[in-house]
C-alpha cells in the first residue's frame, strides 16, 4: 500500500467514515460504564442500520457511561476505509465480518501509539530522539495499512514495547526541564519523581505540586486532584476515572488522550494541552 503521513485529524474517530465497528466488535459487562452486557462481535441493541448510535445523545443518562469515554485514536475509519476497503460487514461473508472485528482492536493499538508518536515529535525537549521517534512513526503507519491477514498475525505487544522504549526516553528527556515553585505548601514532594503504577486510588492531592512527575500507569480512580500542578507531567496510561481535575492546571502535560479526559471530572477552571479538548459533560451538574 503507498505511503502516508500521519495527520493528526486521523487520530481521532471519525464515526461518519466507519461501521460502527467499537459497537460491535468490543464486549461490554453490565457495570457502572454500561447498562447491559454484550459479548464481542455482537452489535449493541442501539445499533441503527446507518451504523450510528441511537442514543447517543442520552448515553450517560441511559446508563452506557463506557461509550462516551471511548476514542478509537480513528482506528473505526482506517479499518473501514482502508483495511476493508469500504466494504460493510453488514451483509458480506461471515469470515470477513469476523476478521473485521478481529483486526479492529489491533489497529485501535497502532493508532493510539501513532498518536504518542506524534506527540513526542511535537515535544522540543525531545529532539534528541526525534529521528528514532521518526522512524517509529512511519514504521507504526506502515503496520497499520497492512493487509487483514498481516494484521490479524501481528505481534503488536511486541512492537509497543519498542515504542515504550521510545517514549520512556521522551519523557525523561521533557521531564528533566520541568522547573518552578511549587503552589501549595509542603506538597511538592511528588515534583519530578517516577510515580509509575503508583496506587493513587482517591488520593488527596489537592493542590499538589506534580510538575514534571511520571504517572505512568498510575492508579488516580476518583483522586482529589483539585488545584493540583500536573505541567510537564507523563500520564501515559494514568487511570483518571472520576479524578476530580476542577481547576487543575495539566498545561504542558503529555502523552494524554482524550479518554483520559473524558472520564475524569472537571471545569471551566481546569487547564488542558490543546491536543484534547474539553469534555460537554464536565459542564453538567453532578
């Protein structure tokens, strides 16, 4: 297949070019995220034949929380339009319905690494590893226009470890610079430190100084994250779900995606990078 640079506009779902594949192809357990459950490959009862949600305008009010928080990184599209090459696995052969939802996820994967990629080429504190990072980026692209086949047999844990290697050295590199006074008093221990994997389930950290800290994986489920300093901090991989962020200031913070975003809590108050945007229902009464 020929070449293509990455646009940052195709790392976001694009719901119009796809076939509503993460309806169909993911499975969900009846849970606070999702009202019923639904095993993989079988389309959600909210499924319209035009493959668009027909709630979707009520999906938090009618229980399917999970659904709004989800971003494929525009893998829907690529797997619709490309992979497939526009044909519906609605009314085709079985097999190729099943190798659809099959390669969905993995190209979900590449995706969401083609977004960090693409993050860390835009970060300058990274530069010296900006042609490494290069060179995975088209690499990761060319992975992710390969074949149904080739996709399928693909060892992608293997290819995100190479990237992780990556990654792990940007977030040094961005880290090392990250500088200032702390804002609350005597809670700027965090600042700069490896907090990877950190168990912060609803940790008081109001206020806290976490500049430049790495929250690698770490666990902040329905932490106090009120007023805290996350600039220039790792959140790749950081568990936000109900993190309360209102007023936080996450400027200059990386490798953040908008599921992050969206199933934390927030406010007009709390400041993001401009590679997400802000969620509608943070404005919401709670």
């Amino acid at each position: 297949m020929p070449e293509k640079t990455t646009d940052p506009a195709d790392l976001r779902g694009d719901c119009a070019q796809c076939f509503g594949l993460c309806c169909v192809a993911l499975p969900f357990a009846r849970s606070a995220d999702f009202a019923v459950n639904k095993p993989a490959g079988t389309p959600c009862s909210n499924l319209r034949d035009d493959h668009r949600c027909g709630i979707h305008a009520r999906l938090r009010q009618q229980g399917f929380t999970g659904c709004t928080v989800y971003d494929c990184f525009g893998a829907g599209q690529k797997v619709s339009q490309v992979t497939f090459g526009g044909r519906d696995w609605r009314g085709g052969p079985k097999e190729q319905a099943r190798r659809m939802f099959d390669v969905f996820p993995v190209v979900r994967q590449l995706h969401e690494l083609l977004w960090y990629l693409t993050e860390a080429l835009g970060l300058p504190a990274a530069a010296p590893v900006h042609p490494e990072l290069r060179k995975a980026l088209e690499h990761t692209e060319r992975l992710t226009r390969q074949g149904p086949e080739e996709l399928a047999a693909l060892d992608v844990a293997a290819h995100r470890q190479e990237v992780n290697v990556l990654l792990l050295r940007t977030s040094e590199l961005v880290r090392a610079g990250a500088t200032g006074q702390g804002k609350g008093k005597g809670k700027g221990k965090a600042k700069g430190k490896d907090r990877r994997g950190a168990d912060l389930i609803g940790a008081r950290l109001r206020g806290a100084d976490l500049r430049g800290a790495s929250l690698r994986g770490a666990y902040l489920i329905a932490a106090d994250l009120t007023g805290a300093d996350l600039r220039d901090a790792d959140l790749i991989g950081a568990d936000l779900r109900d993190a309360d962020l209102t007023d936080a200031d996450l400027t200059g913070a990386f490798f953040l995606t908008q599921p992050q975003v969206n199933a934390a809590r927030g406010g007009s108050g709390t400041r993001l990078p401009a590679s997400v945007t802000r969620p509608a229902h943070w404005t919401a009464a709670r």
